[in-house]
C-alpha cells in the first residue's frame, strides 16, 4: 500500500499523510464527462474516503492507480482510462 494511513483523529496530520493521501496527495484534478479524475497513487483507503466524502457516487482506482469518482449508477463504474481507449 502506497503512503502512511490518516493519523487517528485527535492526533495531528503528518506530512507524509498529507502527501500520500487523498485528497491532498492528488497531484492534479480533472472533470472527464462527468467524472471526478484525481491523479496520485491511491490505494483502498483513498477510494473508502472519497465515497465518505461524495455520498451516492461510486469511486474506484483504475489501472493508474488514480482515483474517479463516478455519479450514481446502477452498473459497475467503467474507468474513464478504458472508456476512452
């Protein structure tokens, strides 16, 4: 797993944390037809809080090891890296 975990939450935040992990680990943010695209190196836990932090929408990590945040949906989100090759 890339980068440290969150620190618990009466503990303050590390460097390496803010860093590693989403949100602020992104490097950079797009809106690809309709899809949050943050490119890092994300992990489980990344894509865990993001879907905390967009209720109904559904996150995944694709192939890049970057994290989309998809809209609501009742099929698996498809990643955008696949979708557009």
């Amino acid at each position: 797993m890339p980068g440290p975990d969150l620190p618990p939450a009466m503990e303050p935040m590390t460097v390496q944390a803010l860093l590693a992990r989403w949100p602020t680990g992104a490097h950079k943010s797009e809106l690809i037809d309709g899809i949050l695209y943050f490119t890092g190196t994300f992990d489980e836990r990344d894509k865990a809080c993001a879907e905390r932090t967009y209720p109904g929408r559904r996150a995944l990590i694709n192939s890049a090891h970057n994290l989309e945040v998809h809209p609501t949906g009742e099929d698996a989100p498809i990643s955008v890296l696949d979708r557009h090759r």
